[in-house]
C-alpha cells in the first residue's frame, strides 16, 4: 500500500513579497526540486516531485509521515528560510488505480493545514467535519 504525502510551499507569496526576477524563481524551483530528489533517494519506499507550489511524495503507506514531513521542513528552512509549508497525507492504497483520490485527498489536507495555519501534517482519515467546515469535501469544491 502507498500513500501520497504532499506539501504546499507558500513560494507565489514569497516571490512577490521579495520582487524576484525570472532567475531567482528558477533557482528556488531547483532547490525545491532537489529537496524532493533528496526525499526519493533517502529510501527505496517512496519518490518524490515538485511542481508549482506543492512538493508531492508518494510513500510507503507504513512509513512515518510525521518523521519525513519533519525532515522535509527541516530541509527547506536551510536551504529556503523565507518559505512556509503546509502538509496533508491521504489514506493509504492498496490499489494504484486509486493513487488519483489519493492525491486529491493529500491536496485537501495540505489545503486545509494551509487554511488554518497548522505546523503539523494533516490526516485526511482523521479531518472528519473539519472538511466541511474548512470549505468542502474534495479537492474540487476546495478551490483548487
């Protein structure tokens, strides 16, 4: 079984805050990238990628998201110290074919630790009414 861990970086707000140009946000988007090649190469159990503002890990569903979110924050506050992250996790798959729900599950977590600022990882399995609370009960219906 897998599960998708994913992060939203706040790297939009952070590059108009600071003003920067077209090379400075290919060089932070590298770095991000390379957080992430570092994560797949650390274990056989999961890889990893970056794309906009989120970086996204598709894990061993035993593997101790706490201990990988804490490492990935860690990462990026040497490497990016103006960037924030937020982390969400979806339930675990047997299933590949259901890797897609579980994206959407991580986002809505990730999208919710956002919303409310938590610095912990959120657990789609443990959200319950949060969801509905928050704004909604998939990705779709919560903008994005």
């Amino acid at each position: 079984p897998r599960r998708i861990v994913m992060g939203h970086l706040n790297l939009s707000a952070v590059a108009e805050a600071e003003s920067w140009d077209t090379k400075t946000s290919n060089d932070t988007h590298a770095v991000v990238g390379r957080l992430a090649a570092a994560v797949a190469e650390r274990g056989h159990d999961r890889m990893a990628g970056a794309e906009g503002d989120r970086l996204v890990v598709l894990a061993a569903a035993d593997v101790d998201v706490e201990q990988l979110v804490a490492q990935l924050r860690h990462d990026l506050a040497v490497a990016l110290p103006s960037v924030r992250s937020w982390w969400g996790t979806s339930t675990p798959r047997h299933d590949p074919l259901a890797l897609d729900a579980a994206f959407d599950e991580a986002e809505v977590s990730a999208t919710i630790a956002g919303r409310l600022g938590v610095d912990r990882i959120l657990r789609f399995d443990k959200l319950g009414v949060v969801r509905l609370l928050v704004g909604g009960t998939d990705a779709g219906q919560m903008g994005t």
